[in-house]
C-alpha cells in the first residue's frame, strides 16, 4: 500500500492531530445529551391516540403538518423555552436543532423534534441513561499513515441523486449521493458513492473486510471539501462509527450498492466500549 508523500514532519503532526481529533470527538459522545443519552425515538405516527411511552402532555401532528401541536398541565412537568414554569396549554413546536437546543424539557431529560421522511418523531435524551452510564470509551485501530489516500470526487453531472437503502431500523430510505470518491488501496483503484454536505465536504457510508469481524457492521467517513479539480484527502483514520453504534434508537443509513471495500480497512473507529 503506497503512502501519500508525507514527509516524517507531517507524519507527526497528523498523528498529533489525530490524537487530538479522538479526544474531541470521546467529549462529544460521552456529553450530557450526546448520542449515548438517547433512549428513545417515538414516530407520532405510531401514536394516534398521542401519548407517547414514557413522555408525558399529549402530542400530535398540527394540522397541515406545520409541526407537533403539544398541549400539557402543569402536572405533567413540561418545561417550553427554558422557562422555570411548566407548560400548561398548546405549543406549536418545529424541527429542534441538537438535543441541547431542543424546545421542550422534563427534568434533566432534552425532548427533540424531529421529521424524517414527512413523518414526526420525538426523541428522548436522558443524561442519566444506561448507555452513557456504562460508556469507556471507543476503541479504534492505531493511527497509521497509510491509510490517508489523495482521492477524487466526481460529481455527478445530473446533480444530486437517490439512492436506496436499508436503515438500522429495518426500513429502506432514501439516502443522497452527489457523485463518487475514487481512490487507490493496495495499488487497486476503489470508487465509493458520496453525499454532500452544505458546506461542500463529504460524507460516505461504507463497509469493508472488517465489518462485522474486528469493527462495527459498516462506518463514516468525513473527507473536507474537494479542490477546484476535485482533489481530496481520504484519511481512513478518522473513520467514526454511526450514531446507531452507541444507541439502538438512532436511524443510520447501511451503505448503498458500491460501498463495500473488498479490503480490510484496519483504521479508525472499532467499537463501542463498555464498562
């Protein structure tokens, strides 16, 4: 497996870099309303009669689909905006941003609204919950220079496309390809079906020979935002496992037709640990 050109220099900063990118990124997972306290993702679709397990007040589509109409008392504990008195009547409520930001409380407990698919959920993030509890960390496979490849990404030329696939959930979705990430692994040429983020850096969801052996079933991958000719850094090392690797109550989409790398890709994250 040929290396990138790194000079020894730039070999110890990425290391370094990497060291300190792991240590962000185990604060982030183990955070009060990281992806360890979710402990429940509940579609109102499920829930005509608007009660939702374990949540109390009554939620709801608003009519429309302009958002969840909730209505509560003052019994059922349900704090709006921050504000030191429970909710007692209605609140239109919209998509929430992170878990932290979310409108709605119960205690310690963050409430986020979402919606996927035209469909409404609510999920439940509890600092408390067992997952956040018994979390040790996240084992990864020792930092190594050569798996940061130089690839390229090729849009393509009719825009973003669909592409569908099976979820964590069991259920197929739609998932957003922009175009494909080429690059070489053993002096064979790999190509994987890339997303786009807002801010034109990649995303990629994809397996390997280790999938489901010595790290999890299938990982991420977060390449910066290609040049002007379509040039990227592929650094395997700071593949991350999906959210549902921390909680069962996350929906992650599996890798689209393409996505399996027909090699062991022996870097970045492993697994979950726990106590």
């Amino acid at each position: 497996m040929s290396t990138t050109g790194m000079t020894s220099e730039d070999a110890r900063d990425a290391h370094r870099l990497w060291t300190e990118w792991r240590e962000r990124r185990h604060e982030k997972v183990s955070a009060p309303y990281g992806p360890l306290a979710l402990t429940g993702t509940h579609w109102l679709a499920d829930h005509p009669d608007g009660r939702l397990p374990g949540i109390p007040g009554h939620w709801a589509e608003a009519p429309g689909g302009a958002g969840v109409l909730l209505t509560a008392t003052a019994e059922d504990g349900l704090r709006l905006d921050g504000e030191p008195r429970p909710l007692t009547g209605r609140a239109l409520l919209g998509v929430d941003g992170t878990p932290a930001t979310a409108r709605v409380a119960l205690g310690d407990r963050r409430l986020l609204v979402m919606r996927r698919e035209g469909l409404w959920a609510v999920r439940d993030f509890d600092p408390r919950s067992p997952g956040r509890r018994a979390f040790a960390g996240i084992d990864a496979f020792d930092y190594d220079e050569r798996w940061v490849r130089e690839g390229r990404f090729r849009p393509y030329a009719q825009g973003t496309r669909t592409v569908t696939v099976e979820n964590a959930d069991g259920k197929e979705r739609g998932l957003s390809v922009a175009g494909e990430l080429s690059f070489t692994l053993g002096g064979e040429t790999h190509v994987l079906r890339a997303g786009a983020e807002g801010d034109g850096s990649l995303w990629v969801v994809f397996a390997d020979a280790t999938s489901g052996v010595s790290s999890y079933r299938f990982r991420f991958l977060y390449p910066a935002v290609p040049d002007g000719k379509g040039r990227v850094r592929v650094d395997f090392n700071r593949a991350l496992l999906p959210p549902c690797a921390f909680a069962d109550h996350f929906i992650c989409p599996f890798p689209p037709a393409g996505n399996a790398l027909p090699v062991a890709v022996e870097a970045g994250e492993r697994f979950a640990l726990t106590r």
